[in-house]
C-alpha cells in the first residue's frame, strides 16, 4: 500500500488526522486486516478500539506497523500491546541504567566535576586556583511511580534495596563482571526487572491487560 507522506509506516497517516481517537483506533484496525487479506469486521474493530485507547497514537502507529509486517496470521490485542510494552521498557531500563551510574545505589546527587587546580606563573606554592568547572553538579531525577513500583517488587518492598539490585546489572560502570558471568547477571536481572515492571504497568491500565 503506497503511503503518500513517505514515512514508511502507513499507519502513521491514520493517526494523524483529526477524527476522534476511537475513530482512529477503529480506521486503523480496518487497516490492519486489510494489510493482511482479511475480511472487514467492524464489531472487532469497535472492540479492539476501545481496549486500546490508553496508549499513545505514535506508539500505537508503530506497534500497528510491526505486527502488519511480522504477522503470518491474524494477530491478537496482546501482539500489539506486546510491541508497545516492549518498547516502553527498554526505555524505563536505560533511563534507570543511565541514572544509576550517574548517582549510584544510594541515588544520591552527583556533585560538580572540576579540571586540576593550577598556580599562575610566579604564584606562591600554596596559591593555587580552582580547575575549570567541567561538569555541574547534578541532583537523583524522581522516580516515576512505575518504576517505584517495579523496584519495590524485586525486593520485598524496599525501592533502596531494588536500586541495590539493578546496580549488579553489567552495564553499569562500576560493575566489573565480563563473559558468561555478565552476560548470566544480566538476564537474570532483566527477567526478574521486566516481570515486575510488566505488573507495574497492567496495574496502571486496571489490569485488564
């Protein structure tokens, strides 16, 4: 199917007008199975449009995309959640990771970061001036309370004590884990991380997903 504004996603146009976002939903699940040789169904349509109108309309274009593109036979609503869940979870992990090697277990605020100290020519011994200022201070970003959520989950109920955990993950600097071990310590935390985040974010849409 041709897509006039050249993104490449066909139901990015379908997301982008201006009917009402139930309309949108519904257009783009007639979509879908036109995509893939299947029959209208509007009463699926009207279904599937009403258990997804809690997502975003870009994550729902992509989602969409993906599923038309990999699907070998008719998809269910959990394939198109799944791409959307997915997506938001790598992006909580590395904002968690980032975070954690700037302000470490404790969540502590990260201070300022100085050049060497340096003496002008002809300056006592002990006259020394302040280095160049090359990183400002910075303070522990809020937790969102999905991720409290998830933290608290993997470790009894304690958001320290999840924190403590999440910084044994490989990709964090101080970590000195390498080979099978990483690679090991790095599923199993991932695992555990994403099974409590996905119960963390069902909770957020009523758990009806």
């Amino acid at each position: 199917m041709a897509n006039p504004t050249g993104t490449g996603n066909p139901f990015s146009i379908v997301f982008s007008g201006r009917e009402p976002e139930i309309t949108k939903l519904s257009n783009a699940v007639a979509l879908l199975r036109e995509m893939l040789d299947k029959e209208p169904n509007p009463k699926q349509q009207e279904l599937w449009a009403r258990a997804l109108r809690n997502f975003g309309e870009a994550q729902l274009a992509e989602a969409f995309n993906w599923v038309s593109l990999t699907s070998k036979g008719w998809p269910t609503l959990g394939d198109i959640t799944e791409c959307i869940f997915d997506a938001e979870f790598a992006a909580d992990l590395r904002w968690l990771l980032r975070n954690l090697a700037r302000h470490g277990a404790e969540w502590k605020e990260r201070p300022a970061v100085y050049g060497d100290r340096w003496r002008k020519p002809g300056a006592h011994m002990d006259d020394w001036q302040p280095g160049k200022l090359l990183e400002e201070a910075q303070c522990s970003p809020p937790i969102s309370d999905r991720l409290e959520t998830a933290l608290r989950t993997i470790s009894a109920g304690n958001t320290h004590d999840g924190l403590h955990i999440l910084s044994r993950h490989p990709a964090i600097k101080s970590n000195t884990l390498a080979g099978d071990e990483a690679a090991k310590v790095k599923f199993q935390i991932e695992r555990d991380f994403k099974a409590a985040w996905l119960m963390a974010r069902r909770r957020e849409l009523g758990g009806s997903l």
